[in-house]
C-alpha cells in the first residue's frame, strides 16, 4: 500500500516539480519545516521549545564540547610563500 502511493507521489513530483506551482511551494515549504528542530531536550532533561532557546541549547552544548577559548593565528611570512614559486 505504501509502495503505490510512494510511487504516486514520485510520479506528481516528476509531473509538476519543475513548474512554478502550487504544488511545487507547498513541497519545498514542506521539506523546509522537515528540516527544523522543534524542541530540544537540556542538559537537566527538560524539554524546551521555541528556535532561539533550541538555538542557545546547541550552542552551549557544542561550547561544552570545543571550549569558548579563541585560538589566534599567526599571519604567514610573506617571505616564505615567496619561496614557494622558485
């Protein structure tokens, strides 16, 4: 059952996908909302909803992880570059 109306959703898509439709917004609108994190659970598991809070709940995490300490670069030698070419 599932097969034929996957393949019937292939066969609509391979239809009207590339024209500028209805059909074609309501799909890529679709596959957008698919897409987002709706809630998210904390660190102290409570769920929590709402994109900035999901937004601030990631990137504490992620800051748990990498650390927030900057690493700065030195700049190249020009010098040394120049060497390369020879």
């Amino acid at each position: 059952m599932t097969d034929t109306i996957r393949q019937q959703c292939k066969a609509k898509w391979i239809t009207y996908g590339d024209e500028c439709t209805k059909y074609f917004f309501a799909k890529v609108k679709q596959r957008k909302t698919a897409s987002y994190i709706f809630e998210l659970q904390d660190e102290h598991c409570m769920m929590n909803q709402g994109f900035l809070v999901v937004v601030n709940i990631t990137l504490n995490y992620y800051k748990g992880l990498l650390g927030e300490e900057q690493s700065y670069r030195r700049q190249i030698d020009p010098e040394v570059t120049s060497m390369a070419t020879l």
